[in-house]
C-alpha cells in the first residue's frame, strides 16, 4: 500500500498493512516550531528554518521530513489558521524569517514581531496584544479581569459569518491539490476553512449566559453558522474534493474533567445544529470529517457519531473517561482515532527513554487493533519535550505500526 491507500483503508475501516504516520497531518497533530527543530535533527535531514503555522507556534511539516519519517497524511493548507499557503506555486515569495526564541523561524509576510528589553516578544500583528513572556514558548493575550459583567445581547442579525472563499483562493487550492495529488502519494487533509461552531457571542461567559437565559438567540447565532459552512464546503467540494481524504473543524467542548457545559446543554444547544451540519456536510462531499476537540469527551462521542462524526482527534488521553482500552471498546468500529500516542500531561519530562517507549508501544497496540487508527501524538507537542521522548515516539511507532 502507499500512504494514500493506507489512509483511505483506515477511513473506510478497514485493515492496511501498518498503522498510517500522522504526524503533522492537521494543524493539531504537530509539534511547535523548536520541537520540529530537534525532529529535523533526529531524521538526520539538513535543517530548515521551520514554517510557523498558527497562533499555537506549531510547525508546517515539509516534504522532506514526511518522507524521512515515512510519514502518510500531507496538510494540504490552513486557511483560518496561517496568513500564508503551505504549499504550490503561491506559497513562494509569502515567507519572511525572524527571529523567536533565539532562532530563525519563517512566518507569513504580514506577520510582525518585536521585543522588548526584558525579552518579552510581542505578536504585533495580532494588534500587540498577544505576547510571549521570556521563559515561555506561546503567545497568550491578556485575559479580562471581570468575567461576569453585564453585557447586551447580541443580535443574530449583525452576525454575518464568512460563507464563501476568494475565486484567486479557491483556484490556486485546486492547482495545488491536484498537483499533490499526482506528483506525490501522500493522502491529503485540508485544514480548517469552514465556518465552526465555536463562535461565542458576548464572549465565552456571556455566550453561557445566552445559552441558559435566551437559548433561542443562541440557536440563530448557530444556524447562521451551519448555513454558511455548509455553503463553503459547497465551494471547497468543487474545488479539491475529489483529491482531498479529510477536511477538519474544531470545536472543544472539554476539559480534563468532562464536558464543560456539561452535556444536558451540549445536547439541547449543539447537538441539533451538529446534526444539521454533519449530516448537509456528508451530502455535499466525500471529504471526511476530522473533528478537532479538546479534553474528556467520552461521554458526547456517541452523539457525535450519530451526527455522522468520522475522525475524532487529539484523543486526550489524561482525561477523564478517556482510557484507550475503553474508547477502542465502545467506539473502534465507528470512529476513527487520531492521536493519543504522546500525551505531555501525564508523560513528564523526566521519564526515560525505556518509560516513554513502552507507553507509547501499549497506547499503539490498543488503538491500532483492528484498524481505525491514524498514529499521532495528543495535540501539538510542545517546545520543551526532551529529543529522547521524540526518538521513543518515533521507534514505538516503527516497531509497532505493522498488522501483516
């Protein structure tokens, strides 16, 4: 089998001959940039100043570390997330370097940094409000000290969501995807692009406050985003949909303890609309979907399901309810994991080489049981994992991956 074939089987639930690579398959299955660094170094590859992604200062894997690792799962592009194409003729020319944490790093040409004497970078194209303190290894805005203030609230009809793509975009998208298509065997995913669900008006109290006391105003604010997504992947199904294996959203509902607004709310509030969503986006296209979502889900996967959820990513799995074991029993015949091979919230720093190979060796051996498995680490491995924790992941995954 090639990548794309393996990809494909795994999507179908069926059984390929090893468990497909996905690291940097979305933009929440990466590493950040100076974890990439060191990837670039144990591959033995020549070292790139690595692309920076999104807000999350993740990596865009090149070509040439997918290969070195024998990675299966291309991002195609990441349109919510970068100011810049990832890939094909327009991305030449729309990288510029910098300087971040002491190394060169390439970000989009709109993108502006500075420091500050104390060390402190700050994202000033993010307005200067997003900053990164000496120390730390992600841009953070300052959060409002009064989370319980009055607000008004809002009015669905001044919500206008995006609900189209530029022609220029929607054209170069196509060049570039059917380019990849044949000229490489990688199966694609196209990052988020849609319209999601997670827009919260009056802010993330205030849109729990709409929830409890004006539900009604809540649900036009989410059919409104139902109706332009489902539109928008219209347009992206012309364009890319007969090259492209996975499109992704994100929504995260959870936190290490369960579902934050618990899920009698989830149910009432979202899950029609999810309904509506998944089931128009499964009409319209064959793109599969690659739900993004934070923490202890468990306990709405069924729902999902229902609703026509087909990969479910990061597989948080410190989180409550989310033991592999369990999870591969109750949803390994419906649903596709993809993740949960390095979780950093329960493997400390200071684990050794043998402690994380044999964790990740066990997690691999559970998800991977009957197919239904893209390998990856738990989100974006972060800055600070130790160059020996990488090398376990990778040979884990080397030494367990085969089904034949």
């Amino acid at each position: 089998m090639n990548a794309r074939q393996r990809v494909q089987a795994v999507l179908r639930h069926e059984l390929p001959d090893r468990v497909p690579m996905g690291l940097g398959g979305c933009e929440t299955t990466g590493l950040h940039v100076l974890a990439y660094d060191t990837l670039q170094r144990l591959l033995h590859i020549p070292h790139h100043p690595p692309r920076m992604d999104t807000f999350m200062c993740n990596a865009v894997f090149e070509e040439d570390v997918l290969r070195a690792m024998d990675g299966d799962i291309l991002l195609l592009a990441s349109p919510r997330m970068c100011g810049a194409p990832l890939r094909g003729a327009s991305s030449q020319g729309q990288w510029k370097q910098v300087l971040l944490w002491g190394r060169s790093i390439r970000v989009a040409l709109r993108e502006e940094f500075s420091l500050r004497e104390d060390g402190t970078m700050v994202w000033e194209s993010s307005g200067g409000k997003e900053i990164c303190l000496p120390g730390t290894y992600f841009f953070d805005a300052p959060q409002p000290t009064d989370l319980t203030a009055d607000f008004t609230y809002p009015d669905p009809e001044d919500y206008h969501p995006a609900d189209s793509f530029p022609d220029e975009f929607l054209r170069d998208l196509e060049e570039t995807a059917r380019c990849l298509y044949e000229e490489t065997e990688y199966s694609l995913c196209l990052g988020e692009s849609v319209t999601d669900l997670q827009y919260a008006p009056g802010g993330t109290v205030g849109s729990m406050v709409l929830m409890l006391e004006e539900p009604d105003i809540m649900r036009a604010f989410l059919q409104r985003s139902v109706d332009a997504a489902l539109r928008q992947i219209t347009l992206l199904e012309q364009a890319v949909g007969r090259y492209v294996d996975m499109l992704s959203i994100a929504h995260d509902f959870g936190d290490n303890q369960g579902i934050t607004i618990g899920e009698p709310l989830f149910r009432e509030i979202y899950l029609p609309y999810y309904r509506q969503l998944f089931g128009g986006w499964h009409a319209r296209t064959g793109m599969r979907i690659n739900l993004h979502a934070c923490g202890a889900m468990a306990s709405i996967l069924d729902d999902l399901i229902d609703c026509g959820l087909d990969v479910y990513n990061p597989v948080q799995i410190s989180a409550r309810g989310m033991d592999p074991a369990a999870l591969k029993e109750r949803f390994g015949d419906r649903l596709v994991f993809y993740g949960g091979g390095y979780d950093c919230q329960r493997i400390p720093v200071s684990q050794s080489y043998e402690e994380v190979y044999a964790q990740v060796s066990q997690t691999l051996e559970i998800f991977k049981r009957g197919g239904g498995y893209l390998f990856a680490g738990v989100h974006n491995l972060p800055a600070t994992v130790p160059s020996h924790h990488l090398q376990a992941l990778l040979d884990a995954w080397r030494d367990h991956r085969d089904y034949l």
